[in-house]
C-alpha cells in the first residue's frame, strides 16, 4: 500500500500564483511512481502549453522515481521551488 504523498510547504502558494496568473491547474501530488505534483495549463500569445511541474523546497532532491519520470517523460516537465521560478517558466 502506498503512503500518502508529501506534500512540500511551498506547494500551496505556487499553485495559488499559478492559478491568479490566469493558469488552470491540476494536482497530481496523490498519483505517485515519480509523477510530478502538478499540471498547468498557460495561454500565452505562442499558444497554449500544458507544463507538469515537481515542486520542491530549496533543497529537496528528486527521488530516483522522480529522476526516472523526467528522463522518460516526452512532454515538458520541470522542478520549480518558488513562485518567480514559476514566473521564469511561464515566461519561456
């Protein structure tokens, strides 16, 4: 049986700017075997983009599941630990 998945602190407010920055957002912090914390969706004048995201605290490692996904994942995926590195991955 799988634990309940940790949640980082840091998690909350991120997902709150994403959301007030006009994103849509899903979490994904229950699905586990490395799948990322979150799905945002962005419109930008580019088009829209879907991004999963891993969010970490400053420190925090990705565990070996989580190196795994990102490698074998075909589609955009990204670590972000705060808010303006949301702000920076958006703006990409």
């Amino acid at each position: 049986m799988r634990r309940a998945a940790k949640v980082d602190q840091n998690q909350h407010p991120i997902l709150q700017a994403a959301e007030q920055m006009g994103c849509t957002v899903v979490s994904l912090a229950q699905v586990g075997k490395g799948c990322p914390d979150a799905l945002i969706g962005h419109a930008s004048p580019r088009g829209r983009v879907n991004i999963l995201i891993e969010i970490k605290a400053d420190k925090g490692t990705l565990t070996p599941e989580q190196v795994r996904f990102h490698r074998e994942w075909r589609g955009q995926v990204a670590v972000v630990r705060c808010v303006n590195d949301l702000l920076a991955l958006l703006r990409r």
